[in-house]
C-alpha cells in the first residue's frame, strides 16, 4: 500500500496535567496509517512511571492548529489540516475519548517508542481522530512527542 505522503508533527511541552498533547484528524478523501509515535523528555533527572495512550477520539479536543510536516519534499500538503478542532497539538478541551488503541507505561528517563510492525499499524479513517494522550498527569517536565503518518492513497 503506497502512501500519498508521509508526515510528521512534533512538539515541545512543559506538563504536570492529564492532557492530549496530539491530535491528528483525518482528511475527508484519505484515511491515514501510524507510523510511529514517541515520547521524551530533556530536563528531569527524577526517575518516575508515567503512562501514555494513542487512542481514538469520538468528538475532536480543542487544540492548538499545526500543519504537519513533509518528510519527502514533493509529497502534497497532508489532508490531515491544522485546525483547532482537527490536527493540533496541547489540547484546552479535551472533547470525547474513544476507544483507546495502545496504553502503556513508561519511565520518563527512557522515554516512550511505538514503531509497530506494518500488521500492527494504527489506520485512522476517513475524518477519524486519533489523539496521543498523558491519561493521568506526568512528573513536570519538557515532554517531547511526535507522530509519523502516511495518507493512504
């Protein structure tokens, strides 16, 4: 299954709260796969578990509008907008959780990896949302996340 374009959105966060910190929304003509997803951190030396989710949303957070990246220079811009009720990042409204897809714990002095195997990627449908999301607060740190997608299609 080629992909029409590859993606990336990344952030910085500084964060002590249960909160999305990335939200992706589907385009209306392309459904999009996971490619990875990852958190760090930079300035804690404190070893503390933390968890992380990469789950579905049924009503979109309010977020920050971001537009993702290209990772190949002449892919298309991704359908997958920036919108503060689509793709963003740090939610101020956290909108309706969904199924949640992967929940795992983490020690934040190692940081967290999905890279799954091409069987095990994540699809996001046509206007889906997936979001990747602290569910209780974290030890206060600068946080740093980010996603990979391709668009189907």
């Amino acid at each position: 299954m080629e992909f029409s374009g590859i993606y990336k959105i990344s952030r910085n966060v500084t964060t002590s709260t249960a909160i999305t910190i990335i939200q992706i929304k589907a385009g209306a003509s392309r459904p999009l796969k996971i490619l990875r997803a990852w958190v760090t951190q930079s300035d804690s030396t404190t070893s503390t578990q933390t968890g992380i989710q990469l789950l579905r949303k049924t009503a979109a957070a309010t977020v920050t509008s971001y537009t993702p990246l290209l990772m190949r220079p002449n892919d298309p811009v991704a359908n997958a907008a920036g919108s503060t009720s689509g793709t963003g990042i740090t939610a101020t409204a956290e909108g309706t959780d969904g199924d949640i897809l992967i929940e795992e714990g983490f020690n934040i002095l190692n940081g967290w990896l999905y890279l799954p195997i091409p069987e095990e990627r994540i699809i996001v449908p046509v206007n889906g949302i997936i979001g990747l999301k602290f569910p209780v607060a974290p030890g206060s740190a600068l946080y740093k996340a980010g996603i990979i997608f391709g668009e189907i299609g």
